[in-house]
C-alpha cells in the first residue's frame, strides 16, 4: 500500500494541484481583458513608433534634399541679381551705343558732303557724282526717329544740292553749306 499510498498522493498532489490549475484558469480568464489592454497598449506603442519614425525620416528627406536645394535656391537668386545688373548695363551701353552709331553716320554725311564742296569748285563731274551718290546712300540709311522732320528737310535740301549741281554750282554750294549746317545741329540734337 506504500506504493499505493505514493501514487494516492501522487495523485493527491495531482489534485492539490489542481487548484493551482485553477489559479492559473483564473488568470487565463483574466489574460483575455488583459490582453485586450496589452494589445491595445502594445498597438499605441508601436503607432507612437510608426509615427517617430515617419517625423524622423520626414526630418532627413528634409534635411538631405531641403538644405541643399535651399542654397541652390540663394546661389540662384544672387546669380539671379548680378545678371539683372549686368543686364540694365547693357541695355544702358546698347542705347548708348545706337546715340553713337547715328552720330557716326551723321559725321559720314559730314564727311562726304565736305567732299563734295571742292569737287563742286573744281567742277569735277565724275567726283560730284560720286559724292551724290555716296551722299545719298548715307541719307538713306540715316534712321533719326525723334527727328522725322529734320531727315524730311534733309533729303528735300540735298535734292537741291543733286539738281543745282548739274547747271549751276553756285547755288548748290550755298545749299551743300546749309546741309552741313542743318546736319551740325542734328549732332548737337542727338546728344
């Protein structure tokens, strides 16, 4: 009966135990409303994680690619201002530049209507012709804009001076002064 007596309480321990089975039936019970909590709480960890990490990788995308195109965007502004000047002083020289290019031709008309004087002295047919014809060529190109009714009085003295050089050179000299004198003001006006 000793072995008997072992197991009986062998299998009064298994017994006794069982209790303890029931303790932990009791805390299996409880694991349910517990776990819903843990999982819950496991779950708002693991978002709180999810939305760290999502604020840390939007912090380096914005760091990697903000910063740098940041200077790029200074770098570009300050090219940006220093190319806006260099503009305004071209835009400043090219108007200059077309003063000087119509004061140019205004002096080429000088030039060769002051040929034309001593041609007109020597009465040299084939010079006068020439100087007409270069003359007339400068006039023709001449562009005064501002100064419409100068090129108008021009062009009708130098028709003057074109057909006064033919029969009398008297008249055309006197008409080739006024020309230069009326193209000496026209210097003096596009200053």
């Amino acid at each position: 009966m000793a072995a008997n007596n072992g197991t009986g309480q062998g299998v009064n321990e298994v017994k006794a135990n069982p209790p303890s089975d029931g303790q932990v039936n009791e805390k299996v019970n409880k694991k349910p409303g517990e776990e819903k909590e843990s999982r819950i709480s496991s779950l708002a960890r693991k978002v709180g994680y999810s939305f760290l990490l999502l604020i840390i990788g939007m912090l380096i995308v914005t760091l990697i690619l903000y910063l740098p195109t940041r200077s790029d965007l200074t770098e570009a502004q300050n090219e940006l201002e220093r190319l806006s000047e260099i503009e305004s002083r071209y835009n400043e020289l090219q108007n200059d530049y077309s003063k000087l290019q119509k004061r140019a031709q205004v002096y080429k008309l000088i030039s060769n209507s002051a040929l034309l004087e001593p041609a007109l002295l020597q009465e040299d047919e084939t010079r006068i012709a020439q100087q007409i014809r270069y003359i007339e060529e400068d006039l023709s190109q001449l562009e005064i804009a501002n100064f419409s009714e100068v090129k108008e009085r021009l062009e009708s003295t130098f028709s003057e001076i074109r057909q006064a050089s033919t029969s009398d050179s008297e008249t055309a000299r006197e008409e080739l002064r006024m020309f230069i004198s009326d193209l000496f003001l026209l210097i003096d006006n596009l200053e």
